[in-house]
C-alpha cells in the first residue's frame, strides 16, 4: 500500500518541475505532455467522485505496469467545459474521463471518445446493468465504462404521513392527492420541490414511459428523433405543473442550502430521489434522519411497474489518449470488479453501482441504514435498476435540458402555461437540430 | 500629484451627511461581517443560527479543516494567487509605465494611432479574448500552466493610459531635456528621473492590476485544468459545486465561507494601508 | 481638466483654471525635438508586443473563426458573415441585449448617483466617521466578484441569510431574492455593493483636484455647501463623471460572472441571461466556437461603439457648454 500522503507529493513535485522548467527554459517548452520515460505506463484521469483518492490509490496498488494520475477539474459542466475546449484545441484532455450517460452521445458527435471496442471493452458487457451498457454502446462500438446509476424511488418522511393518516401514494394521482392533504394538515409544508434539474425531469418522464429522444451515430451521424410532445411525457410536466400552480410544490432548486434545509425541517415531505440519494441526505439531513422511509415510486398506471433512472456516470477514453489500450484497461478496472474501489465506491462515496455482481451483493442489497429508520432501502433500487429498459439521448443534451429548464422556469414565475412547455422546448430543440444539420424524425 | 490636504477643506458639521453616511457604512459592512462571523460558524450552525450572529466559536477548527482538506489544496491555491496576481501585477506595470511614458515624452512614427488605439483596446470585452487566447496557447502548449494566466494578464492598456496622462501632467519636459543635454542616457532619465515622479501613477496600476488578477475567474477557469494550479476564485468556487453536489459526504459550506474569507483579507488590508498612495494616482486618470 | 491630452480632449475644449500652470502644447512639441525617436519607440515596443500578442491576434483568430460555422452533423465550413446575420436575428441574444440595457438604464444612475453623493459628502466632510466611511465603503472592491457573488448567493437564502425572513416580522410572506420578478434587481444588488466605492472613490479624487480658488467667491457669498457642490463641484469634475459612467458602461455591457455564479442559486438565470453568458454557453455548452466567437466579436464592436458614441456625445456637450 502506498503512504496516504503520496498524492500530495506528487502534487507538490509536479508543480515544482513546472515552476523549475518553465522558469528557466523559453516559455513555449512548458507544460503538455510528461516525459517518456521508462516505467509504468501513465494514464490521466478526469473524475470528480467523492472519495475517489482511495479508489485511485487501490487502482494503482493493484497494478506496477499502469499507474493513474487523477485530476478533478470540477463538477459535471465545469468539467465538460474543459473537455470541449480540449476537444476543440485538439489538445489538453486527459486519456480518462468521467462522464455521465447523458453526455456521452455529445462527446461521441464532437469526435473526442475512443471506440474501446478494439481493445476488448466488450467482453465487460454482461458484467453491467443491460439500460446502462446500452447508453454507453452504440452497437459493438464502446465508448463509456458505467460506474454507477440512480435508479428512481420515492423518499418520505415515514413519520409524518404516519402521524397525519395519509397514505404513502403508489399513483400519481395519489401523490397529488397526497399534496393536497399535506397543505391542508401544514399550511407550510409541501408535498416536495420542483427541483429545476434537468436529469430529475428526465428521469420522471422516462418512468412515464417517455422517451423523447433516439440517436445512433453507427446508424445515421445526421439523424436525431426529438418527439418532447409524446402524451407520455406531457402528463409529467402537465401533473407537475399543476400541483406548482396550485401552490402545493416549492420552487427550490435541488442542491441549494435552501432546498437542504427545506428538507431537513418538515418543509417538505416526500422527494423523487434516487439511488445514490441514501448517501447524498445521510451527511446532511441531521433533524430528521431516522425520521425518512423509501417506497418504490408512483405508478401512473396502479399496479405497473415503470422505472426511472437519475444520474449515473461512465468512464470514458478520449481520442487524445496516448496509449488506449492501458487507458481501457484503466477505464475498465478503476471500478469493474475491483472490492477496494467498491468498498470505497458503496460505504464512503455513497454510489449506486451499475455493476450487476455487486448490487446483487448481500452486503448491499442488505445494508440496513440507520438515516431510514433501519430499512434495506437498497431491496427498492436494485429491482428498479433491473427493471430499466433502454432510454437515448441527442447528442446535444446540454442544449435540450437547458432550454427545458429555461421554459419551466418561465412556467414557475407564471410567464408561460405548463402546457406549453414542452411545445416551446420541442421546437426550440427541433430548429436547434436542424440548425446543426440534423435531419429531425419525431 | 500634491491634493490639498483636507485641513484647508471647509469643515461643515451636520447631521444629515453623518446619518447617510452611518447608512452607507451598514450597507457595505454588513455582508462583510456576515463572512467574517459565518467563518466561525461549524456547518450545522452555518445553516441553523441566526445569519447575523455567532453561534460555537468555529473559526480554528474551520481554518485547520480548509487547510487541511483535499492534501491541503488551499493553501496551494492561496500561493497560486499571490504569485500569478505578484507577477501580472509587476509584469504589466513594468510594460505600463514605459509604455506611458514613451508615449507621452517622445514622438515617433505611429504614435498617434497607437494612442487613439489605446482606449479602444480598453474596451474589448475580456471574455472576447479568453478563448482565441485558449487556442493560441494551446498551439503553444503553455495552458494548463502558470502561464496561460499570467502572460495574458500582463496586457493593461488602462494602466498605459494611466501612466501616460499621469507623465503628460507631472514629469515635466524640461527636467527631460535637462539631462538629456547632460548626455544622460534615454534609460537612466527614465529610471532616475522619470520613475520617481511617476510613482503614485505606478503604484495605482500596480494595485489594480494586482486586484484584476486576483479576482479574475475566467481566464484561469478556462485555462487551468489542474487543481494544483488553481487561484482562489477558481478553487473556491469548485469546492462551492462540490458542496451543492455531495451535501452529503462533504461538508465544505464552511470551508467555502472561511475560503472566502481569507482571499478577501489580503487584498482589503492592502487596498486600506495602501490607499494614501493609489488614491492620487486614481485621481490623475479620473481627471481625464 | 489639463487638456494637453489628444486622446480624450481635443484643444479647442475651453479647460477651467488648471491646478498647475502648464505650458502650451506647441511649446512641448519644439522641445521634444531633441529625444530618440526611435528611443521612444523602445520605450513602447514591450507593451506593443503584448497587445499584439494578446489582443490583436486573438482578436484577429476570433474573427477568422467567426467566418466559418461548424454544425455538429455536417462539420466546418466557411460561412462568411452568416453568423453575424444570425447573431442579430437571434432573439435568444436580443433578449439578453435587451435585459443588460435595461439593467444599466437603472443600475448605472443608482450606483454612480449614490457614488457622486458620497464623494460630494466626504470632500466637504472631514470628520473621522467620513474617513471610516470612505474606507468602508471602498471594501467591497477588493472582494473577487466570484466571491461576491457567492456570498451575496448566501445572504440572500431563506436558510443562510437574515433578509429574506425579514417581512415574516411583521407577518408577511418571506422574499425570494432569486424570483424572476426580483432577479435583476437582486443582481443589481450586488454590482452596487461592489462598485459604489471604487466610483466614490474615483470622483473623490477628482474632487480633490479642484482648485478652491474656484468656489471660494461662492463661499463668501455665502452659498450653502450643496449649492456649491451642484453648482461648482459637480461641473467642475464633468469629465470623471463620464469616464466613471463610460467605464461602467463598458462593464455593464459584459456582465458575466455574478449571474454566471448566481445561476447556481436561481433557475431564471437562463442561458442567454446576458449576452456574455450566452457567448459563454455557446462555447462551452454547446462547443459552438464559431458562433461563440462571433457573438463575442459583435458584442465587443457593440461596446465599442456605443462607449465611443458616449464620448463623442460627451464632448460635443462639453464644447457647447
């Protein structure tokens, strides 16, 4: 095992050689690439887990002929912001890069992911989840490891909806009913937060049944469906909407201070979380862990069984990898079946894990947690995550999900009709796609 | 510059003006004292106490905690920013003060272009060229260090607008030509006799070129990959993500205020002891 | 006030009693003579290969980029002045065009009134609280506007911050500072904080500069100190006036990192907020570099041009007056 501080070191010595060299040798000598020389192969990496040093660390215990540099360069966008540069400058990115699902069709068209086909990332393919290798394949083309998932399930405050004789609601039509008896007992509560996050949205429409986009590079690089307006997507927005307008959802943005708090004082009662949420709330939510519970979410058909997913990541190669084969193997390995990174990934990292072999785990599925009252919350997601079915993206979903968030946001400060969100969003994406030379299907 | 002192200043004693002003100071400090007294403050406390006052008295743990976290990485970033701004600020006043004076004590071929140019190149947006500049480096392949931030920063035309108003007004031409009938060289009248006057001017680009580079968040947002590398602004405001991201597993909203709080220090003592000296040279530009 | 400067002020402006007799520009220009002119050359080239280096070039790469387009399906192709046409037909940019107008018709008079005020109060006020005011006020300038924000994005929060419960007090309903109605007036907020001192700061140093011989007639007609400063004082600094207004212009027209920050805590903040902001997505989210380029090439020529009409306009009222 490597000392704990080794990290540190490496930190130090690197920027000591960039301060030594570039001092003393003309400017444009500085910085790129290390030097080559003799020893492991050195891979980059670009990944912003939590916790993630460790995994690094049992990463680079476990092998002498490859050794990983980990670099977070910021979260989610700020990352990807540095990724497109890099891409575009067809300099600068690292030869691993963690991505999430719906990012991957974006890099893919920009041209900056490796095909990880050629250097035996298919036989990976029934270690994982069958929704999450198939957004991360486009046909025997590789082009993302997945690491971990969110499948979707309903947080509740047990004790409230107890102590208040509502029932816990397995439909949607419930869940707004519930809403409604939620505002009569506490005037200040809510039933939850319309969170204004784009992968929160997408997954309850892809639990309605939505799926709004299709895109396969290997079949057509030119061709996009976008078809926002299907009856299976309106009814979320119409739904959501609706209980907003009647003043019996919060508008807080996820995330923020505010919606934490809200949380954690009885603000709100119920949140369409996802399987990484146990670990997210745990830190967090002091007042009222214990007080929560997880049932599977509300069906809009009683006694379906529909599934969403929110949020996940992948590890990728990018086509400036020096050396892809020792990339794939690190994109593949970091995580992939080793303990140490899952251990890490599952008790401190809190991650869902995409690989099959491990949510199946005893140790998993029957962890019980004490933020829930002792319930095996894990029992809920891993049937959640074997029930997901397949779900695309376009290729420019930042666009997508920033033009619905820019419309629902008109619809929360009244300036727009929830139903026409959805309309607007379509065809602002539509006149997008074909602005970029897509030939658009629905 | 000499200002009259404000001895000679009508002294004018009434309530109105002291009321505003008591106003004035509220609405200025307040934020200010907010971080000062969120700094000291644990995470629980920073999201349950009341915003204005002290809760636990955190302040210590907090500080040992922000150096302390991710290998100690702020301090680094600390260090980034002194020297990134440290060197832009002396690199850029140095091509500043030159440039000013040449342009406002000697005549030569295209002079007269390069000034009316120069106010014109005080207005390009900055964020205008962040990203051709990326390209060009990248070229170059000097982002992802030191540099990519601080050659970019050496470019001041504000400050060479400064310089030159400030030399056309106080470095008077006969001085000059004095010691150039003395066969003194362009150099040494520059050094011995120019500098010393100009030193209120000098001292003002330096300050704000010094803060611009301080503050600045985008260049070294769009040129720096490495955490390593980071300056404060940019530091901060990723661990701020982390912190929206991962409530759970991290508790950064303290490391955030404290973080903050520490990048403001430097600068505001430096701005308020230094002030006597940047504040003349200020008035030499606003006079223009 | 000293006209010997060609850049801003032509000759012909009729300059107020200068504070130090200052010989005529003729009079320089004979003298000059005897210098190197390639010596000033030298002086000059260092700063000249910066600019060349980090203005000029970038700025001639991002027209060149602006020229071409590159869509995601069909790759790059030249286009010529395509993207501008569309810069300006995209309401998207006009939106943001129009918000930051907006902004600045009501941000700029504020701030700059409350900063001529204040510096009006502390040149005829010299008492101790003037001197804690001055540097109190000047504070909020050496905090990143990144932190600023950031921390004005706490202040704000219903669960960090002590404003938004304020109207619970009395039995109202808690503000949302980062409701649609409320946003750009909370952002306004924060560039206010910001920049209120430095202005203040600037045109009380511009206040210093004016010659007491000017308003001492005034005094002894015993004119009140505000009539002084309407009448003499605030004339007499004109030009500071207008370059502090120009220079917030040129700022205003720019505007990124506060809603860039902000859009953390506020979903409104969408993306064409501003038109920096805009270019920024462009670029960043959507890896349209070409049509970010162009965005960013029009908004700097909009800047440009509107800063040079602002001069322009400014100088022809100053030699009419």
């Amino acid at each position: 095992m490597l000392g704990t501080n080794w990290l540190a070191k490496a930190r130090m010595a690197k920027l000591g050689r960039g301060l030594a060299v570039c001092g003393l040798l003309a400017v444009a000598a500085c910085g790129g690439a290390t030097g080559e020389d003799s020893g492991p192969v050195r891979v980059s990496v670009w990944a912003w887990y939590p916790e993630f040093k460790g995994v690094v660390e049992a990463f680079n215990a476990s092998h002498s002929d490859i050794q990983v540099d980990w670099t977070n360069v910021g979260t989610g966008p700020d990352q990807y912001a540095k990724l497109k540069t890099a891409f575009t400058a067809g300099k600068g990115a690292p030869d691993v890069a963690m991505v999430e699902f719906q990012q991957i069709p974006t890099f893919v068209i920009l041209d900056g992911l490796a095909d990880m086909g050629p250097y035996g990332a298919n036989e990976d393919k029934d270690l994982y989840a069958e929704w999450a290798w198939s957004q991360a394949t486009d046909g025997e083309k590789v082009y993302a490891i997945p690491v971990d998932g969110g499948p979707m399930a309903l947080m509740y405050r047990k004790d409230l909806f107890d102590q208040h004789g509502i029932p816990v609601p397995t439909t949607w039509a419930e869940y707004a009913d519930a809403a409604a008896r939620i505002k009569a007992v506490d005037p200040d509560a809510y039933i939850a937060s319309f969170g204004s996050d784009g992968g929160w949205l997408n997954g309850l429409m892809w639990q309605a049944g939505c799926r709004p986009y299709g895109y396969s590079q290997a079949k057509a690089k030119d061709e996009v469906k976008i078809n926002l307006t299907a009856p299976e997507c309106k009814k979320v927005v119409d739904l959501y909407g609706d209980l907003v307008d009647k003043g019996l959802m919060a508008q807080d943005k996820f995330f923020t201070a505010d919606a934490t708090a809200a949380l954690d004082s009885g603000k709100y009662w119920t949140w369409a979380a996802a399987g990484w949420t146990p670990g997210y709330v745990a830190g967090s939510l002091k007042n009222t862990a214990g007080k929560w519970a997880v049932a599977p979410m509300p069906q809009w058909t009683a006694g379906a069984d529909e599934q969403g997913d929110w949020g996940g990541s992948t590890f990728t190669v990018t086509k400036q990898a020096k050396n892809p084969q020792a990339a794939t193997t690190v994109a593949r390995e970091l995580f992939g079946r080793s303990k140490a990174a899952w251990d890490i990934g599952l008790n401190k990292a809190f991650l869902y894990p995409l690989v099959k072999d491990v949510a199946a785990d005893p140790a998993f599925t029957g962890k019980a947690y004490e933020f829930f009252n002792g319930q095996k919350v894990n029992e809920i997601f891993v049937p959640v995550s074997q029930k997901l079915g397949e779900f695309q993206y376009t290729p420019f979903q930042d666009f997508v999900f920033k033009d619905l968030n820019d419309r629902t946001a008109e619809a929360m400060s009244g300036g727009r009709e929830w139903s026409t969100v959805l309309e607007e969003t379509q065809k602002n994406v539509v006149a997008y796609a074909e602005k970029q030379g897509f030939k658009v299907s629905r | 510059m000499t200002i009259g002192g404000a001895g000679n200043r009508t002294t004018v004693k009434t309530r109105l003006p002291h009321v505003l002003m008591a106003a004035g100071i509220l609405y200025f400090l307040v934020p200010l004292l907010w971080v000062v007294i969120a700094a000291t403050k644990s995470q629980p406390d920073l999201l349950d106490s009341p915003a204005l006052w002290f809760a636990e008295f955190n302040l210590v743990e907090n500080i040992e905690q922000l150096f302390r976290e991710d290998d100690g990485v702020y301090g680094q970033w600390l260090l980034n920013t002194a020297l990134y701004s440290g060197l832009s600020a002396l690199g850029a006043t140095a091509l500043a003060a030159a440039a000013g004076y040449g342009l406002a004590r000697f005549s030569f071929v295209g002079k007269r272009l390069f000034e009316t140019a120069l106010l014109g190149m005080i207005m390009v947006p900055a964020t205008a060229l962040v990203l051709p500049t990326y390209l060009i480096l990248s070229e170059l392949e000097i982002v992802d260090t030191m540099w990519a931030v601080i050659l970019p920063s050496l470019l001041s035309p504000f400050g060479a607008y400064l310089v030159r108003v400030y030399v056309a007004e106080s470095v008077p031409v006969e001085l000059i030509d004095a010691a150039r009938i003395d066969r003194a060289g362009e150099l040494r009248i520059f050094w011995q006799i120019a500098v010393p006057m100009m030193r209120p001017a000098i001292v003002t680009v330096f300050l704000f070129t010094l803060v611009a580079t301080w503050n600045n968040y985008f260049l070294p947002l769009v040129m720096l990959s490495d955490a390593d590398l980071y300056p404060l602004t940019v530091g901060l405001t990723t661990w701020f993500n982390t912190a929206q991201q991962e409530a759970g597993t991290r508790m950064l909203f303290n490391l955030v205020v404290t973080g903050s709080l520490l990048a403001i220090v430097p600068l505001v003592v430096a701005f308020v002891l230094l002030q006597r000296f940047w504040r003349s040279g200020a008035a030499a530009g606003a006079l223009k | 006030m000293t006209r010997s400067i060609p850049i801003t002020a032509p000759a012909a402006d009729s300059p107020p009693p200068p504070h130090r007799p200052v010989e005529s520009r003729s009079r320089r220009r004979s003298r000059r003579v005897t210098a190197h002119p390639v010596a000033g050359a030298l002086f000059v080239l260092p700063f000249f290969l910066v600019v060349v280096a980090f203005l000029i070039v970038p700025l001639g790469y991002a027209f060149w980029l602006s020229l071409s387009s590159k869509s995601l399906a069909l790759g790059t192709r030249f286009t010529g002045i395509d993207n501008y046409v569309r810069a300006f037909t995209d309401p998207v940019l006009l939106d943001g065009l129009l918000r930051v107008v907006l902004f600045g018709l009501v941000q700029i008079p504020i701030m700059l009134g409350i900063a001529l005020a204040g510096a009006l109060t502390l040149d005829a006020v010299t008492t101790k609280f003037a001197l804690a005011f001055r540097l109190i006020a000047f504070m909020p300038y050496a905090v990143p506007a990144v932190v600023g924000a950031l921390m004005w994005g706490f202040l704000y929060s219903r669960t960090f911050g002590p404003f938004a419960d304020l109207p619970t007090f009395v039995g109202g309903d808690p503000i949302d500072f980062f409701s649609s109605s409320l946003l750009l007036l909370s952002l306004g907020n924060i560039v206010t904080w910001a920049w209120t001192g430095y202005n203040m700061i600037i045109l009380y140093s511009a206040l210093q500069g004016v010659p007491r011989e000017m308003y001492e007639a005034a005094v002894i007609d015993g004119a009140t100190p505000v009539q002084i400063a309407l009448r003499v004082k605030v004339p007499a600094i004109k030009q500071a006036i207008s370059l502090a207004a120009i220079f917030t212009v040129i700022g205003t027209m720019q505007f990124f990192t506060e809603p860039a920050i902000m859009a953390r805590f506020a979903p409104q903040i969408s993306a064409g907020y501003t038109p920096n902001l805009y270019a920024y997505n462009q670029a960043f989210a959507y890896s349209d570099f070409h049509y970010s380029a162009a965005l960013s090439f029009a908004l700097g020529f909009l800047v440009f041009v509107v800063a040079y009409a602002f001069v322009f306009i400014n100088r022809r009222r100053g030699a009419r007056s």
